[in-house]
C-alpha cells in the first residue's frame, strides 16, 4: 500500500519465504521507487522494481479509481513502469515476488586504485550477480573506494565469484557471507540515519572510460563532508534484456547510474559548497526518472528519449488539465 517502505516489503516477502526486487535503502518508499524505475541488489536477475510491477490501483485527476494492469489501462500501467508517478494516486500495487533460497553479500574496501578494474563485474557479470560500488569515508576518516556484491543464484558458485572479487585489488576489508534481503536493507540505513541534510544528483554512464574515471575520483577526493558519498547502481543481465520500449524506463543498455549523495548535519554552515559539490557531477551526461529535479526538463526529454512522447500522450489521456506535477516528470 501507499507508505509501504522497502524494508516493509521485504520483510512482508521474507515471512513467506520470498524476495522483492528492492532498491538499495530500507527507508525509501517501495510504490516512488518502483514509479521511477528501481535499480536494487536483485536487478541483474529480476529486472528493476518498475519490471516487477504487475498492477496499480490509481485514483485519477478526475476523482476515478482505476486499476491499470495488463488487461485493464494497459497503457497507464505501460507509463507507471518508469514514468513516475506523474499520472494519478497510486494507492496500492501489486508486485511479482521471487524464490532466493540463499543471498550472499559482502562490503570490500580498497584504494582508488582499484575503480578501473570494477567495470566487467558491474556491466558484465552474471546475471546472479549485482555490484554497487562506489567511494565513502572509512571509519579510519579516509576515502575509500566500497564494492558491495550481491549473489541471488547457486551459494557455491557465488562463494567463488565473491572471492574472486576481493581479489581485483589489495583489499583493505573483505567481508561476505549468507544474508537477507532485510538485514542488507537495514545496513545501508544504518549508514544514512534520518535526521541529516540529504541533496541528491544522478547521472547514467555507459562505463568507467578514462573521463569518467576522472570525474569520479576528483569528486571522490574533493568531498565536503565526511558523510557525503558516491554511489554506482549497476543496470545489466535481466533488467537490460527488456526491450526499450515495453516499459516507460528507456535506457536498457548496460549502464550505471552514478549517485552524488551530499549529507550534513542540521546546523552545518557549509550548505551551499556541500550542494556546489552534487552539481559539479554535470559534467557526466544521462539522469534518472527518480532524481530528477525541477530544472531538469532537457535532461528528462533525454532520459526518456523516444518514450517522451508516448508519456506525453498518457499524461494528456489520463490528467489532461496538469492536475498532477512532478518536478522533473513529463
């Protein structure tokens, strides 16, 4: 329902004996994340959230209540797997959720050194397999670079993939084993506790080429605060065998989508060089429906690409009067 968190799905599923395909955080809304698309630990096997979204029940502009799924407004459905929530309420969905017998994650800290070695496993591994990484502060106070893998497949087999990834570099912590999806959840919350000053900017790559490389390691070492991070979400396997037309969420090519976090604490009289240091990330192309902002509109057309006018189309069907706004959304 409405207010549903990842973290409440995931734990409803795991009761049963099932998975969700999540995004990354327990804190974040499952119904915003699934509208926007959703890159999670699950995605290269299941797909995004957005690909797991098998009905919605919307309440229209007009006051109408509707349930768009496969047989019913086909097209609302088609526009809510990746077009945000831009066209209506949606007070409930409906999910497809999945059998992982075993889950094994990990968190491995390096040196910087170690980014370009990262790009097979996040674009190219298997489909059991999915990679965040990224650059945080280690509890030394030093940046460091952090892999996170995640295997949903045979737990022998991943027991070999997992090592073999500690050994891209010297690494300066390794740690993995079983898991689930709500105890992975519930870590990466614990990293970003309510109560700070959060801005967001995100970008889309094809890979880790040399300017990208760049980009990413000087606003890695150009951090204003501590608790600040970058954060790259693979889109491979599953999610990029979707054709780029079946859902309103274009890009299916093998990316990642590179997240600047800016976090500080209430009261911090930094503010504006900790949110000058998300904006320098412009130089990097691409965005994502669920990051985008109100002076977005040239990055959304792009976003979408030849699914803008599909979206446009939807939005006239079903708001024709622009009740419904969201910064960012057509």
């Amino acid at each position: 329902a409405g207010g549903a968190t990842s973290a409440d799905v995931a734990a409803a599923a795991q009761r049963a004996g099932l998975v969700a395909a999540t995004g990354t955080a327990g804190s974040v809304g499952m119904a915003g994340l699934t509208l926007g698309g959703g890159y999670g630990p699950l995605s290269g096997r299941f797909g995004l959230a957005a690909d797991n979204l098998l009905s919605a029940d919307v309440v229209l502009a007009d006051g109408t209540s509707v349930t768009a799924d496969e047989e019913h407004d086909p097209e609302l459905l088609w526009a809510l797997r990746g077009g945000g929530g831009n066209f209506g309420v949606v007070t409930s969905m409906r999910i497809r959720l999945h059998a992982v017998p075993t889950i094994l994650a990990g968190m491995f800290m390096f040196g910087f050194d170690v980014l370009p070695e990262l790009e097979e496993s996040l674009l190219r591994g298997p489909d059991e397999l999915t990679v965040q990484a990224g650059f945080i502060t280690a509890p030394t106070g030093d940046p460091t670079l952090f892999v996170a893998p995640t295997w949903c497949g045979d737990p022998e087999v991943g027991t070999k993939v997992l090592q073999r990834l500690t050994e891209l570099g010297e690494p300066l912590t390794a740690q993995f084993g079983p898991t689930t999806m709500t105890d992975q959840l519930a870590q990466i919350d614990a990293m970003f506790p309510a109560g700070r000053h959060v801005e967001i900017g995100a970008r889309t790559v094809t890979g880790l080429d040399r300017t990208v490389q760049e980009i990413l390691l000087g606003a890695a070492a150009a951090k204003t605060s501590p608790l600040s991070a970058i954060s790259l979400h693979s889109l491979h396997g599953a999610a990029a065998r979707v054709p780029a037309d079946a859902t309103a969420f274009r890009n299916r090519n093998p990316h990642l989508m590179v997240e600047t976090i800016a976090v500080w604490e209430p009261g911090d009289p930094a503010v504006d060089r900790h949110r000058a240091w998300v904006r320098k990330t412009d130089r990097l192309p691409g965005g994502y429906p669920n990051l985008l902002g109100p002076g977005d509109a040239e990055r959304t057309a792009a976003t979408f690409g030849p699914n803008a006018e599909r979206l446009l189309s939807a939005k006239k069907r079903y708001d024709p009067d622009l009740v419904f706004h969201a910064p960012g959304r057509l």
